[in-house]
C-alpha cells in the first residue's frame, strides 16, 4: 500500500514539476489539459484530420478499386510531424499517429476481430540501420497492441533498395520501382490469413499496392490496407 502511494505520488510528482512534452509543437503541455497520444490538444485541433468517407482513398489494384483508410490529409502539421518522424529521428512521434490511425479504423467499423495479423511496408535493411528504424514498423508495432493483434511484421522483406518514391514523378515510375521490392519470409504463416497493411504515407499507393500483392501471391486471403496520411 506504502508502495502503491508512494508511486502515485511520485508520477503526480513529476507531471506537475515536468510535464509531458507534446511530441508535434515540442511545448509543455498545460497543467489543465490531458495529453492525447502526447499531442496536446492545440495541436490535436489543428491536425488536418480526414473524417466520415474522406478517410478512405481508393487505389486501383489488379483492375479494381481497392479501399486505404486514411487518418489524415498530408499537409500542414500532419505533413510536418511525418517528416520529422521519417527523417528528423523523431520515432516517438509514430505514437500520435498509431492512435489516430486506430481511431479511424474504428470508426469505419473495423475491429480487431477483422483481422489475424498487422504487418507494416518494409524497408531495405540498409535503409532501415542508416535510419534506425522503420517508420511503418513502429505504427504497425503500436496498433497491433492496440487492437490485441499479433505483429507479424518480420514476415514480409524488402529485397531491393529501391530509390526513393518521393523522387519519382509519375505512377508508371513508381510502380517500377517498387517491381518484385517485397517478399515473404514465412508464407505458411500467412496462409488463408486476412492482414492489415501498414505504412505511414499513401501517395499513389505504388510501394502498398507491390507489398500487398507480394503477400497475396504468397496465399493471404485478404489484405487491408491503412496509412497515416494520404
């Protein structure tokens, strides 16, 4: 019981002298206001947040429109907070948008109960240790946990460094770049299995749509997809 209070003490202690640190505005979030995700609630206003059918952008896969649920526009602070967090050696910021890629899941009706496994888009492995994570791997990581689903992330490889898609201009180079990128590692995991898709930005879905169809040839029954922004 001493111990129990003690610890309760302490943690209100520490959050009234330091107080936790919005991870988008990097100020101190106010005595009175509750962080979200460790995003305060100023910016948790201003993030361009996609909302009712917005959150979902229709990718064409194999002649057919195939829905991505989306949790943001990538602009403005969304598009700032991504960019840190990808390039800037900000990981903890992937907490902010794993909560609100799960909340726009749930809200269009998705559980956990709809899927056997999350597995994140990879990177290059040369990628990954020059960067010190991956960006999808962390978002993946964080909403299994919050929709109690295993991670199956390590199933699904990159075999080519590829150049970077923000650097191609048009769908066609894209979706060359990215040709046979992705492989499975343990196909008999996945088999007859309904996934869920993670990256953290969808621009015109080239990397998800070649990472999905790796896992679909491998024997997933099915494959949803999700991003931070698009």
């Amino acid at each position: 019981m001493i111990s129990r209070s003690l610890r309760q003490a302490g943690s209100w202690l520490s959050e009234t002298i330091f107080p936790p640190v919005c991870h988008f505005c990097r100020q101190r979030c106010r005595p009175d206001e509750t962080p979200i995700g460790l995003v305060c609630r100023r910016c948790l206003g201003q993030i361009p947040l996609r909302l009712g059918a917005d959150r979902l952008v229709a990718l064409r896969v194999d002649d057919q429109l195939e829905p991505a649920v989306c949790a943001c526009h990538y602009k403005g602070l969304a598009k700032q907070a991504l960019v840190r967090m990808k390039f800037a050696d900000s990981p903890e910021i992937s907490t902010v948008f794993a909560a609100l890629i799960t909340d726009a899941l749930l809200r269009q009706g998705k559980t956990g109960a709809d899927w056997a496994a999350v597995i994140a888009v990879p990177l290059h492995p040369g990628r990954e240790a020059e960067r010190g994570y991956n960006q999808a791997g962390l978002l993946a990581a964080d909403i299994a946990a919050r929709l109690q689903l295993p991670d199956w992330s390590a199933t699904l490889g990159r075999s080519s460094s590829t150049g970077r898609q923000s650097e191609l201009k048009t769908m066609t180079q894209r979706m060359q770049n990215v040709e046979n990128a992705f492989y499975v590692r343990q196909p008999h995991l996945i088999q007859n299995q309904r996934l869920l898709l993670i990256d953290d930005i969808l621009s015109t879905g080239a990397t998800m749509q070649a990472a999905r169809k790796a896992l679909v040839a491998a024997g997933a029954a099915s494959v949803s997809l999700a991003a931070a922004a698009s």
